[in-house]
C-alpha cells in the first residue's frame, strides 16, 4: 500500500510534467517565431539563446514525464510495513505472532510436546469503550496485556491479534489436565477485576485452542478455528474455554443455516408461544405462566431456542423476535383471570434499547393488557453490565406496573451487593441447582442460602425444573413455594389441554 508521502510526490510529480511539457512546447514555439523573424531581421544569438531554452525545458519535460510514467509502487520507498509490535500493548501484533510462530515450529519435538495456540477474548469489551471511553478501553487492554506476558510469556509468544482479542502459543506434554490447569489460570488470572477511573471493571473472558502442525501452519486458518472454539466455549457461559474439534466447523456451517432461514422465518409465520405454569405448590393453584418461544421450521421441524436465539442476538435479529414475542404474550394475557400473570423472557440486547419501555408502553395500550398481567424475565448474566443503567431501566419497567424476575439465578456472576438497589420482584431458581437436590450433600445448603437470601431482600423465589416429588418436598422444606417444570405440566399453547391437571392429586396430598 503507498503511504500518503508517497500520493503526495506523485501530485508533485504530475504537476512539475505538466508545467515542464507545456513551458518545453512554449518554448519551441517562441524559438519558431525567432527563427522566422532572423530570417527577415538577421538576429542569429537570440536563435541560439532560444532555442537553448527551448531544448532544455523540452528534455526536463521528457524526464519528469519519464520519471512519474515509469515510477511503481515498488520504487517509491514510502511503502507502509505491517509493524510486529501492537502500539498499544507492547505485544507481538498479528504479524509478529505469525512470524514466531514459524519459528517455534521449525524446532518443535513432536514426540514430546504438542504446540497449541489459544486465542483469548475480552467478552463485552464495546461496553467498557461505550461506558467508560476509549481511554480506559486501552488502559483494559494493556492491563490484560501485562497479565497474560506475566503467565505465559515465558512460555512462547504472546500477541494483540485484534480489538479485544489476544492470542499465545504454548506447549504442552500429553497429559489433558495441564492444558486445564493453565487454562484456568489465565481464565482467572485475566478475570480478576480491574480498578480505573475511580471504577471497578469486571473483565470476563472466553478462550479457544487449537493444535498447531508443523506441516499446516496458516496464521489464519488456525485463528479461525480457536475462534469456532472460543465460540462453542462462549455458548456454555462466560468464563469458559474449549479446544478446537472438527465438529465445531459443521457446526458454524449450521449457525449459518440457521441465520438465512431466521430472516425467512421472522417475516413469515414460523414463531409460536407456549405456556409452562408457574404453581404455588401449598395450594396447587396456578399463578402464573411463562411464555416459550418455539420455532417450527417447514421442513426441519422444531428448532430448540437454544439454538437460534444467540444466532438471532448476533445478527441483530433479536429486538424484531422480541417484539413479536411481547407483542403476542400481552394479546394472550388478556384472557387470564385477575392475578394470573405472564412472564416474558427479554435479551440483554433489547433491554439496553432506549426504546424498550416506551414500546412495552406502546403494546399495553394496544393491546388492552393490564401492566400487572406481565412479568418480565431478565437473565442474571444482565447484571454484570452497566448497574446504574440497569437500575434505571427497571426503575422504567416497574413504573409501568410490570414485576421483573431474575432468571437463572445461581449459575451466573452477579455481585450480591448489587441486588439490593435493583427494583427486582422475583428470584428464579435455576433448574441445575434444582437437579442436584437429594443427589449432592450440599444441593440443598445452597438452595436454603438463596432461599434466605430472596427472604432477606424481599422478594418472591420460583424454583424452575421440578420434574418429581422428592425435589417438591425439598423445596417446601426449604422455604421454596412457586414452582416451575414438567411435574407441574409441559409448556402447552393457549387453549390446549396441559398437564397440569393430572397433578392436582398429588399436590393437595403434599399440602395435607
């Protein structure tokens, strides 16, 4: 690529040829003139001085014209050279990992050790940029930057490859439980919270290996893969790291099916809700119900959300889903009996929209729904972000009449202390602390902790994925009544029969 320098000489170049060229043919055509009037005056030195002029001016104009016609972009000496070292870290950049890595294969020992290279991102880094400047965005990088040089520079390159993304080279012996052990600490190590600006920074990060082979190195194609991977580790929750399968290729292949035929579907008529009920296990009177999105495709038939729903929050898909979804939920709502709600699951990505409250507004009026008919259901994941703008937005929401739950709580990062000051009604028992009751010794420890803690802030707590009787007695013993799963009834659509009839027997039974 020619550099600016470079643009600017050739101007330079294209006006001294012009100017030389036309000052050569002036000139000659001066020299014409003399020559006709010597012919009749006999002035034979002001041909000579003339036509000296005139030879010079139209040889400088040859040679400049020379000069930008035969100039290449190779001859310049202004050419931009792809720097090794990332300006804002310190590190190796991207061309600098790829030059290294060459090296570190050519004297690798493949009977010994294995080279993995990981690649290492900075989950939500545009929010830090957004929320605290592009300043302390940098200050976050170099910070990380130095960890991971402390952890693992020693041990092989360490690179800035892009924005938020770092990657290292490291060898490993054939033992998987080394590869975990240092993953966890840079995990850890890069996690740890960062103070700048008078603010904490919560950092999470998610990481993706790949082996190296000798005889296949291609810089690209091996960040391509730690990328396949960092993105299967992502899907289990932040925090996480996954080693590249060729699998996960088929599966990218997939989510890209899956996004073309999302765009069909969103504009078509595909989309459908379902309704699980919410009970009070006491009196086995339904209080609730929560919406499931289901996606019947015409030929591949129901999709799972946990499929589509993150390949719609990455394209940008997921407001247009969501507002179909909150749209539906409140015409179904309405049929309801006074008291019974409707909990609508919401993406972090519409909640961080200034126009959310306003169109939750917009629906309840056009709809007829009642603001208290409607439960919005917000992941604990959400909390992590921006706490004053999220306490706003549900400060908004509640202004409304609508009740927030937190969904999942108990298997994400929330900071306790930060629950205190969020207008919130609802704590949601996720279903996997649910599960191990009566199968660990501490299941219900933990249960009866979260139980004490919504106690303690005033809230309502539901328990999600009871699928038998013994999970239900140990949740009344901890002080849990709201319950949610498959004991209580399948999720169903609107007017079809559940199975939360066929419960009813063994649910005043408990509560004798």
């Amino acid at each position: 690529m020619m550099s600016v320098n470079g643009k600017r000489r050739n101007f330079l170049l294209r006006l001294l040829t012009i100017l030389s060229s036309g000052f050569g043919a002036f000139s000659l055509a001066f020299v014409a003139l003399m020559v006709f009037a010597s012919n009749t005056t006999g002035a034979p030195g002001s041909v000579i001085i003339g036509s000296g002029i005139a030879a010079l001016s139209a040889l400088a104009g040859i040679g400049f014209a020379f000069a930008y016609f035969a100039e290449t972009p190779g001859q310049t000496g202004d050419e931009e050279v792809s720097p090794v070292v990332d300006p804002i870290t310190s590190l190796l950049s991207r061309c600098g990992l790829e030059n290294e890595l060459a090296h570190v294969l050519d004297g690798q020992d493949e009977n010994d050790t294995r080279w993995m290279l990981v690649s290492i991102e900075i989950d939500a880094f545009r929010d830090i940029n957004d929320t605290h400047g592009q300043e302390t965005g940098d200050r976050v990088l170099r910070i990380v930057a130095n960890r991971l040089k402390r952890l693992v520079g020693n041990l092989g390159p360490v690179a800035r490859i892009a924005g938020s993304e770092f990657a290292f080279a490291i060898a490993f012996g054939n033992d998987d439980r080394e590869i975990a052990a240092v993953m966890s600490a840079v995990i850890n190590e890069v996690g740890k919270p960062i103070k700048a600006d008078r603010k904490t920074i919560t950092v999470f990060c998610t990481a993706g290996l790949v082996e190296l082979k000798r005889d296949n190195l291609s810089i690209d194609k091996m960040l391509r893969r730690t990328n396949l991977a960092r993105a299967t580790a992502r899907a289990s929750g932040l925090g996480n790291w996954a080693i590249y399968h060729p699998e996960m290729t088929r599966s990218a292949s997939y989510r890209k099916w899956i996004e073309a035929e999302l765009v069909r579907a969103v504009n078509g008529d595909e989309f459908d809700l379902v309704y699980q009920p919410q009970v009070n296990s006491l009196t086995g009177e339904t209080v609730g119900y929560e919406a499931l999105l289901r996606w019947t495709h015409p030929k591949k038939g129901v999709i799972p959300p946990s499929e589509f729903i993150p390949v719609a929050e990455k394209y940008g898909l997921i407001s247009q889903i969501g507002s179909w979804v909150m749209q539906r939920a409140c015409e179904d709502a309405r049929a309801l009996p006074p008291g019974v709600t409707v909990a609508i699951n919401v993406s972090p990505i519409q909640l961080k929209c200034d126009r959310f409250v306003n169109e939750l507004a917009k629906m309840f009026e056009q709809t007829g729904t009642r603001p208290e008919q409607i439960e919005i259901e917000i992941t604990e994941n959400v909390l992590i972000d921006d706490h004053d703008a999220v306490r706003r937005q549900f400060r908004s929401i509640r202004s409304l009449g609508c009740s927030i739950a937190i969904d999942d709580f108990g298997t994400g990062y929330s900071n306790l202390g930060s629950l205190a000051d969020l207008p919130f009604t609802k704590l949601k028992l996720d279903r996997s602390l649910v599960a191990r009751l009566g199968t660990r010794e501490n299941g219900g420890a933990v249960v009866s902790t979260i139980v004490n803690l919504a106690r303690a802030l005033d809230v309502d707590i539901l328990a999600e994925g009871v699928e038998n009787e013994d999970q239900v007695v140990l949740l009344r013993a901890a002080g849990c009544r709201l319950m949610q799963g498959y004991y209580f009834g399948k999720p169903v659509a609107f007017g079809k029969p559940g199975d939360d009839e066929s419960r009813a027997a063994p649910l005043q039974k408990l509560s004798a």
